[in-house]
C-alpha cells in the first residue's frame, strides 16, 4: 500500500511537468488564426506562442515569495487552475484580444508553478532518489511537449479552436496533485531529518558555483539548443538533401534524445558525477560538428538525437546541483534558472545572429561550427576545473 501511494504520488508530480513546455504548442493555428481574424497584424498573432515565454520569465522569480505567503501547494494548484481555465478560454470566446489575454494568464500560471515543482521534489526526494526525479521531471517535460503538440495538430484538422481542448489535460492533473502530492507547508521542507550540524557539513563538502555563472551557461546553452531548432529545417533544404517534412522529423528527434537522457540522468549522473558538466558539452560539441560537415539524412538524425541528449544533461544537472542544497537557497536559484532558460529562449533569435555575423565561416554551416568550438571551449575549461579541483582535494589528504 505504501509503495502504491509513493508511485500515485511520484506519477502525479511527474504529470505536472508535462505542461511545462506546452506554451509553444499551439504554433501551427497560426495560420488558421490569421485566417479568422484579418484585421488583426500578423505580429500580434504570432505572439500568442511566445507572450506566454515572457510571462513565465517574469512570474518564476516572484513564484516562491508567493508560496511563502500562501503555501506551496496552494500555488501549483493556482498555477494549475489558471492553465485550465486561460488554456482552454480561446475555444470559449470569440474576441482576440480576450485570446490573447488569456495566452498571457496561461504563461502566469505556468510561471506559478514551474519553479516549484523542483522545491516539492527537493523536499520529498532526497541524494540519488532526487537526481532521478530531476531527470525524470526533465523527460516528462519533453514527452508532454511532444504529445500536446501533436494532439493539437490532430484537433486542427477539425477546427483551430477545438485544438485549445487540448489544455483541458491540466483539469486531471490538478485533481492528482491534490490528491496524492502532500503539501511541503511554506518553508518548502517536509518532516526533513537533516540538522543544522549536517547542513553546515555539506556545505563545507562541497563549494558551490556562483549562481550567476550557472544562469549564464544556461543562457549561452540554451540560445545554442535553440539554433538547432530555427536552422536545421533550411540548413539541410540548403544541403538538397532533406525538406520540411524532414525537418519535422529532425525536431522530433531532438526532442527524443531529450527524454532519453531524461530517463537515463539519475544513472548517469551517479556514474560520472561531477564530470557530466564537460561530457555534456562535448557531446554537444561534437553533434554540432557533425551536423555542420553533414551531407546525408542519416548523419544529421544522429547528430540532432546527440544534441537533444547532451542539452537535457546538462540542464537537469544545474537543477540537481541547486536543489541538492539545503541550506535554504534552492528555492530562489531554481527561479533564478528558469529566468535564464526563458531569457535564453525568448532572445534565441538575436543571440544566433550575433554568432552567424561573427562566424569566420559563412551560412548556416559556419553557425554550427562556431558554437561547436565555444562549446570545446567550455568543456576544455570545466575540465580543467575540476582538475584543479581534485588535484587540491588530494593535497590537502596528503
């Protein structure tokens, strides 16, 4: 009975994971809307998928203040309610800009409850157990990513507005959290054993990185992920060996490799430990090599599986490290994160022209090799770091 109503509990913290990443889903009613609504600019349309970006920027930094005054589980249920209710407002009204207030309210609640979602898992999960659950929770944010998307496609073929149904999914997932996910209180702990004396042993183990060097790594991987995702389409029409529906298929991969290292965090991070900071950024290095020298189909599948792999280690890996704190500052380093993530994907766009005008080679093939080489860059660094590191580590045995 105990281990049913771990996993109940497990499950329906895991399934709310799956609207992370749904803002963007919504992307191919584009048209269709630009259909039903003539008069409105094509800018204010198109940013019914991204507004919601700038609106979980903003609310992820103010989430946990929130939760404090309210309560943790009180503010994901929040959050989740107001996915529901602005998600699937747009298959109620018929006004634009009533749509498009609700695509605002839909990016706040996302907001509301992203960065709590780490404080719960921090406060119930704890070593290893919590390094598999961050992987975990990064893998159902890709899964949920790609099923909404595609349901969205399929509803669209009836009619755009029914399409929003598909954010009718947050209704079930509210009532599991309820049910089965116990409340952390407002200090984000649960019944923790750990004292005063062991929190002060576990940060003397082990220093820190500044928080700030974290958001900016971030902010430089993510703009990087990103460029695979706007380039890869053109990049092989420009080759003469793949079209746009490849280029679907290419993405779809991406987000593939995503989940695998998803699923596979919690192993390999107990593995390797530390040392998955520069393994991520040479495999990443290394798939954005072989994307740039690619001439087949075939290659470039494996290259961009690798990328989404390499990127979804990396990530979970700063969520771990910051939530493996319990020195009370997880909270805040985890929104701190998300606004990087968001920041980095909301100014992708800019960032990837900056690389392309700088590139010593030119086309889309030079902005892959030049991120490929910043990316070597950075893990000749961190691993040198670490060398440093150990080689102190051993002096001070010795």
């Amino acid at each position: 009975m105990v281990k049913e109503k771990n996993s109940l509990m497990k499950l329906s913290l895991l399934g709310v994971s799956l609207l992370v990443v749904s803002g963007g889903a919504i992307a191919g009613n584009i048209p269709a809307i630009k259909s039903a609504y003539p008069e409105i600019p094509l800018l204010f349309i198109e940013l019914l998928t991204t507004i919601p970006s700038l609106f979980i920027l903003a609310t992820v930094l103010v989430s946990p203040k929130i939760a404090e005054k309210i309560g943790y589980k009180w503010t994901v249920s929040l959050g989740l309610g107001t996915v529901f209710l602005s998600g699937v407002a747009p298959l109620l009204v018929d006004s634009f800009w009533l749509i498009f207030i609700s695509r605002i309210c839909f990016g706040i609640g996302i907001g509301l409850f992203n960065p709590l979602l780490f404080s719960f898992t921090a406060a119930l999960y704890q070593g290893s157990d919590l390094s598999t659950m961050i992987g975990l929770q990064s893998a159902f944010e890709g899964i949920g990513g790609m099923l909404i998307t595609f349901s969205v496609g399929r509803l669209l073929l009836i009619d755009w507005k029914l399409s929003f149904l598909v954010y009718s999914i947050a209704l079930p997932i509210l009532f599991l959290f309820q049910r089965f996910v116990p409340d952390i209180g407002t200090t984000g702990q649960v019944g923790s054993s750990v004292t005063a004396m062991e929190l002060a042993e576990q940060s003397a183990v082990k220093k820190k990185v500044p928080i700030l060097l974290y958001v900016f790594l971030l902010i430089i991987l993510v703009t990087i992920y990103m460029s695979i995702t706007v380039k890869i389409t053109g990049f092989i029409q420009e080759g003469g060996y793949g079209d746009a529906t490849a280029g679907s298929n290419l993405l779809a991969l991406v987000g593939l490799g995503a989940m695998l290292a998803g699923f596979l965090f919690g192993k390999i991070q107990r593995l390797v430990k530390e040392f998955i900071l520069p393994l991520s950024f040479f495999g990443f290095a290394c798939s954005l090599f072989l994307v740039s020298f690619s001439s087949t189909l075939l290659v470039t599948s494996v290259a961009v599986t690798m990328s989404g792999f390499s990127f979804r280690l990396f990530v979970p890996y700063l969520f771990n490290e910051v939530n493996q704190d319990r020195t009370g500052k997880s909270g805040r380093n985890t929104s701190l994160l998300l606004a990087g993530f968001n920041l980095g994907a909301a100014f992708a766009p800019l960032g990837v022209s900056m690389i392309e005008k700088i590139s010593p080679l030119s086309g889309t093939a030079g902005i892959f090799f030049s991120e490929a080489t910043v990316l070597i860059i950075l893990a000749s660094i961190s691993l040198l770091i670490l060398w440093r590191s150990r080689n102190r580590e051993h002096s001070k045995r010795t």
